[in-house]
C-alpha cells in the first residue's frame, strides 16, 4: 500500500476503506508519511468529501492513534463540550467551572488556536503558572477532587489529530465537515465522557458560514458520537458578530472572570446558560428547565466562580492575578477604532475581526508562531447598534504599535455601516439531541 496511491484514489472521488485509512492515520503518526503528502490528503478529503462510512473510520482511527481514556470511575457524571471555533468565544472558562459546581465531572482536553479562531489551551496559558500538560493518573486525580480539569491536547492522547490540527491551519483545509467531524469526536471518544455538548457556529466568524451548513456538520457529530455509545447534542449558535466583547488571549480570561462575578450578561451569558444547561440535563437527566435553573444559580451564589478559581490554583494558576487582572493589562499600547460615519452597523465580518486580532499578536499566522497574550480587541459596538462619525468602535491592544494601524484598517474593512437597523438575528438556531 502507498500513501500516494491512496491520494490519488481519494482525489479522483474514491472511496477509502477502513484499511486504507488506518494506514493514513498510523502512517502520519509515525513519521513515514511526511506533511506533504498529509497535506494533499487533507486537500483531496476537503474538495471530495468522505462519506458517512470513511467519516466514522476516520474518528475511530484518530480516536484509537493513542491512549484513551476510561472514566468509568466517575460513571454518568462525565460530561464534556466542544466548540467548532469562533472569534472571542471563551465558553469552555465559563461553563466547565458551572458544570462541575453542580456536580458533573469534566475531563477535557482542548486544542490551541486555529486560524482566525483562538484555543481554549491558549487562553488558559494567559493565566500564569496555569499548567495545560499532566500525566494521566493526575489528570484523573484532579477530575476526581474537584470536578474538573482541562488540560491541552496530550502526545498520547489522539496524536493523530494533533498533528492534523496543526497541518490545516496552514494548508487552507479547516473548513471541512469530515476533518472537522473526525478531528472534533476523535478527541470526545478518546477523552472518555459520557455525555458531550456540542457549540456549532455559524456565520462569518465561523467555518460552516451558513445554519444549514452547521446542521449538517452537527447532525454528523451527534451520528458518530451516539454510534460510539455516548449521549450527545449540539447548539447551532450564531458567529455573524464577536461573541461577548473581548477577543484575545488575557481579554477573554477578564470576561469570563466578569461574567462568572455576575458583572455581565448579554450574549455571552446566554450562549454560556444554554451550553450548560444542556451538559447539566445530559449528565443529570433532569428537564430543560430544572436544569436551567440550575445553572443560573450557580452564577448568582458565586459557586461557579470560586470553582473557576479552585481550578485556576490546582492546575498551578495565579488566583490572585485571576481576581484582579483588568482589560489592557500586559499591553504596551491601547488604540481606539475610530467610526467613519453616521449610521447602524449593519453588519460584521467576523472572520475577518478575528484575523485583525491575529495581526496584533493574538494568534498564529503560522503553527510555530508565538502568542502575545495581552494582544487583542475590544469591541464596543456590534451589529445593530447605531454609531456616529468619531465614536469609538473598540479599542486595540498590542505590544507591536506598527501593527495597529493595519489591524484597525481590517477591523474597520469588516463592518457595514448603512442608514437602517438590520433584522434582527437569532442568538441560537437550533438544538439538535
């Protein structure tokens, strides 16, 4: 069997067989199939698609790469969410720590930053001391005390999606429904939960642009997860618009801290309420409702928060610089974006704000790139919202001052300002279960 035979296949619309994709994933991990070849792989998958057979084969081959994880011990309470990517979207601070306040157990592996997309792994290394890398029987130990623990992709843990994950964010392959499909459920089956809550975004920020485009990509996910015999939804949520206010590393950490405080709501929050919520009834099986209530009280008593800080100290975390870390911290430079005219926001290319984030330093225009954690945007304006000419659209902070004019010229290219308020969105589309 080669590797090249198997690219040709795959490019001229074949179907791959289960063999044939074990031998890709084991080849890849091993080192004798280099990342050009992996690479036109990806590209031949991402322009011929893969059926729902070679999909599954897919995750089960990147989920069975390396170790899995038993959380037998913990029984249903096991419960995990993943997010398909989006611009300011730091749920995974916000709703772990809720989660675990009411009992769940959370052993979560999470990934960096992925194109215009920021990484939970990332944002948590803002923190200092916050250390995302444990040995296994730690890992399980720390679930075991306190409920939680989220840790980065491990080199034992689906090796096999490391390494793709990093291969296409620079090869233009993100955007596919089967590498997305495999690489998402590949790291749910192998971390061991029981139950799994999936964040499906869709919009401009987001790799599926489109709802209907989302459902699918999550109708997917839901399949293979219920045919590995775990209990799993998904949240088709809105990306058209930043979600919260704060894009970048340190930012997204203070908002989290805000909204955990009881400071904050809006969009956010309810994103934040409704994933939980659902975690809440797939590891609890109790009712929407009771669930919800839940949830919302575990914000108000602070219970929520003073798990988020329990598990900023176990892993290391400074939980003193966590209570008293404020927006612009670590930035050499705050520069306002200023509007060029009179009107309503009419609309607003997320990817594109995400992209202006990344020219600051927030994020990696190339795998080896090192993140400026105090980099980042904060937006004070979104779509809807009425504006004038000389506000203050948000504000840019960075430690690289050439770099901010670029970036308020793309964040600025990616707003559509007209005379009429724009209809009104859905915040959620639709709860697939």
């Amino acid at each position: 069997m080669r590797i090249y035979d198997l690219i040709l296949k795959k490019r001229n619309g074949g179907t791959l067989d289960r063999d044939e994709i074990d031998y890709f994933i084991n080849g890849y991990v091993d080192g004798s199939i280099p990342d050009y070849q992996a690479a036109a792989m990806c590209m031949a998958i991402y322009f011929r698609g893969m059926d729902d057979y070679e999909t599954a084969a897919l995750t089960d081959c990147m989920a069975r790469s390396g170790e899995m994880i038993d959380l037998s011990d913990f029984k249903d309470l096991t419960v995990d969410k993943h997010s398909t990517g989006g611009v300011g979207d730091k749920t995974t601070l916000i709703v772990t720590p809720i989660v675990a306040a009411l009992g769940g157990k959370v052993a979560k592996m999470s990934g960096r930053g992925l194109g215009h997309t920021g990484g939970t792994a990332d944002k948590l290394e803002a923190i200092p001391g916050m250390k995302i890398n444990m040995e296994r029987q730690d890992f399980l130990n720390q679930v075991k005390k306190i409920g939680i623990a989220v840790i980065g992709q491990s080199g034992n843990l689906t090796p096999a999606d490391k390494k793709l994950y990093a291969l296409r964010d620079v090869t233009a392959t993100v955007d596919s429904i089967p590498l997305i499909t495999s690489s998402v459920m590949s790291k749910k089956i192998a971390a061991g939960s029981h139950s799994i809550v999936l964040d499906v975004k869709a919009g401009s920020g987001a790799f599926m642009k489109t709802p209907a485009d989302a459902r699918v990509l999550a109708q997917n996910m839901v399949a293979i997860g219920k045919a590995c015999g775990r209990k799993v939804s998904a949240l088709i949520t809105d990306m058209n618009r930043p979600l919260g206010y704060a894009i970048g590393n340190t930012l997204e950490v203070v908002e989290a801290v805000e909204l955990l405080r009881g400071d904050i709501k809006g969009d956010l929050y309810d994103v934040c309420v409704a994933i939980a919520t659902e975690m809440t009834m797939l590891f609890k099986g109790v009712s929407y409702t009771k669930a919800m209530e839940e949830v919302i009280r575990a914000i108000d008593s602070g219970a929520a928060f003073s798990k988020m800080k329990e598990w900023v100290s176990t892993q290391g975390g400074d939980v003193e610089w966590l209570e008293n870390v404020k927006i612009g911290d670590g930035a050499a430079f705050e520069v306002p974006i200023i509007c060029p005219a009179d009107g309503y926001i009419t609309a607003m290319n997320t990817e594109a704000i995400g992209s202006a984030a990344v020219i600051l330093g927030a994020g990696r225009n190339k795998k080896d790139d090192v993140i400026d954690y105090s980099a980042g945007i904060t937006v004070c304006a979104k779509t809807g919202d009425k504006v004038e000419k000389g506000c203050v659209l948000g504000y840019l902070y960075t430690n690289d001052y050439k770099a901010a004019e670029p970036a308020a010229e793309r964040y600025l290219d990616a707003l559509t300002i007209g005379f009429e308020p724009p209809e009104q969105t859905k915040l959620i589309y639709d709860i697939i279960r």
